[in-house]
DNA sequence: ACTGTTTATTGACAAAAGTCAAAAAATCAT
DNA sequence: ATGATTTTTTGACTTTTGTCAATAAACAGT
C-alpha cells in the first residue's frame, strides 16, 4: 500500500520510539457527519486515519460549501495553520463516514518532539507531502480542463467517487455541479 | 513591511542565535535570467531573497513553461520536494532580474538545526506560511473565474506584474495568452 | 411507507475561455 | 540601428463551462 503512512517503514521509528509514540497517541471513533474540527476553534490535535474518510471544507461569504481536502486511509489530518501556530481553524473537517482514528494532542505531540528528534524529520517529511500534493493539484488546475481534472480524480481517489456526494466533488474540482454531472455522464 | 521575513521579530530568535545563523548564510548575486535551480538537480541551499525576484517554472510533455511561483524580495526560495529529502527537483527557478539574496546549503542548515532549536520551528512555521499560500491559492481556483484571478493577482503583486512576462502570468494563473490578454485591455 | 428535504439530472440558453492564425509591438543581439 | 526573434494583441470562430429553472431521484426522519 504505497499510499499508507507507515512510521517505522517509511519513516525510520525505532521500536522504542514507535513504542513512546503510540503511547503518546488514542485511539477515537468518529461517527458519519461528527467534526474532528470545526471553524473558529484551534485545532488541539492531529489525527491519523486508521480507517474511513474525512472531508475539509470552508464557506463562502455566499454560505456555499466549498471543499478542499479529502482525507482517506492512511493518511494524517493536520489543519496547517490551525495546529502548528495554535489559531483559530477557517476550516472544517468532518467524518464522511464512520471513521477510525489515532488522535495525539498538541502538547503530547510537542513532548514527542523533544523525547523523539526524529520527530522532527517526520514532521518535515509530512510537511513535504502535503506540499507536493498541493503543487500536484495547483498544477492540475494550471494545465488541465474540467473533463481531465475529474478522471484524474477518478483514478486517484476511486474510492473517494463512491462515498462522497457529487456536489461536493464539484466544489473539490472547482466545476459547476451542472457541468459535473453532464462530464459524467459522458464516461 | 508586513510580508517581508524578519528572523528577529518574526521567529524570535535571540541576538546570539542570529549571529549563528548569519554566519551560516552567504550573500549571493544573481543575474536576471540565472539560475538558482535546475530541473533534474538536487536542491542544496535554502535561499533568502534581500532584494529582486525570481520564478519558478516546469515543462510540460508538449514543452511548455509552466509558472509555479514567484519569489519576492523578503520571501524565502525553498524547493520542497527537493531541499528537505534531496531529490532531483522537477521544477526550475530563475532570476527575472538581478537579485541578491543569503543562501545556506543543506549541510550547514542540518547543523543550524542543533545548534539552534529554534531553527526547528522557524521551519515548520515557514511551512506554515508556504501552506496557508497554497490553501489560499487553491481556492481561488476553486471559486474565481480567469478575471477575478488576474484582478487578485495585481493586487497581491503589483511589482510582479510590471516584471514579468504576460505569458509567464498566464500559466501561473491558468489562463491561455490570448485570453489574459483581452481580460488586461478591459480593465 | 410517507413526507419533506436534499441532491442530481436535464434542457435551453448565455457567458467565459480556448484555438488558430495573422499582424503589430517590443525586445535582443550583433 | 537593423534585422531577427520573441511577445503581445487582435479577429473570427469553436468549445467549454456556467446559469437558471424545472424535474427526477435519492435520502432522512418520523
């Protein structure tokens, strides 16, 4: 699974220190619709996704939901600019599904820095992902139209297709909700 | 001057710490059209930009420039995906004018990390920054049409605009030429 | 199972954006 | 300064995408 975070395999834990870091971290189960965050209030944790998907999502001065990250198995949720400084979220995330979580709190995850130095390294190492995700998906929008943006999603995230209503696909996408479900009735 | 980066005030370092860290970074000239970094190169220095601009791009299949980012005077050159992990970068960055900037290389940014704990942080904040620049620019693709774009565009970089070639603006914006070009004449 | 609500589809049309090609303007190198 | 090259503008046209509104379908709560 080469889309799976794995601590120890990708970024070289000990056992000691995958032994210190899990006892940092909890187990949490989100129900379908239940926020792991909520905009206005800072994000005081990070959260791994055992299992299930979350959805980001913010609004515009209009109230229309827009989308910005799906966050699927495997894959950590940190709210870069809520959780590292400590602000108020302008983001919501919210369980598409019943979710399973591992969820570590600032300060613990703070601790984890001095106690593990190579928490360090992970962090930055996360920090580049994301970061490379977002220069993928900016370039998306650069060079590709409505049509190829949607099957690329489709390839990338094929479960994603199937749990997660099309309006909020569409807002994903950037593509009128119309237009969408004309595109894809084409496939 | 609000966007420009002061490692006194803005990260808190300590005078002794500055002194550390200045020693570690070399002043730099770039010549307009030189390059910083080149496609299939590893990133070795972090760059700080004291005064000019410069630009990142990458090829398509079809051969063509694709703008990714400006760098500003007053905002740090770091090529994620590159620098952090030392992979060959897939994009390039050139100087749009002479400028000067402090560049450090990776060897001597590992060691700023021990000796000065705090460089820990300013990195993770400067991610911070790059990220909520991503996020922001992201949405406005999700939610601005091509005008609203390039009118968000002028008004978050007016030197860029007197720069830069409209080309370059047109695929860092995601518009064809042709189209920019008339959306201009109209204002 | 029924009702209200949300979500998705569809049609008719409008607006936005892209394409191709040619001309004009600006820039560069000698 | 001049010719070559690159960049920008413009016109005529096409394609893509959005808008509005109505209908259909799916879903949720009782």
């Amino acid at each position: 699974m080469q889309n799976k975070i794995d601590l120890k395999s990708n970024f070289g834990l000990t056992h000691e220190e995958l032994d210190v870091t899990f006892k940092s971290y909890s187990p949490e189960s989100m129900l379908a619709n239940q926020y792991f965050l909520k905009q206005g209030f800072v994000s005081d944790k990070i959260g791994f996704v055992k299992e299930g998907l979350l959805r980001a999502f913010f609004y515009t001065e209009n109230g229309e939901e827009i989308t910005t990250h799906f966050f699927t198995t495997g894959s950590y949720i940190i709210s870069y600019g809520s959780f590292n400084n400590q602000t108020p979220s302008k983001e919501n995330i919210i369980a598409v599904e019943n979710s399973e979580l591992m969820t570590v709190n600032y300060q613990k995850q703070k601790e984890l820095y001095l106690k593990i130095p190579q928490w360090n390294q992970i962090c930055k190492d996360l920090a580049d992902i994301k970061s490379r995700e977002m220069i993928e998906r900016t370039a998306q929008f650069q060079t590709l139209t409505a049509t190829e943006r949607y099957n690329l999603f489709c390839a990338d995230f094929p479960e994603v297709i199937k749990k997660v209503s099309l309006r909020h696909i569409s807002s994903y996408l950037g593509i009128d909700i119309a237009t969408l479900s004309r595109i894809r009735k084409k496939r």
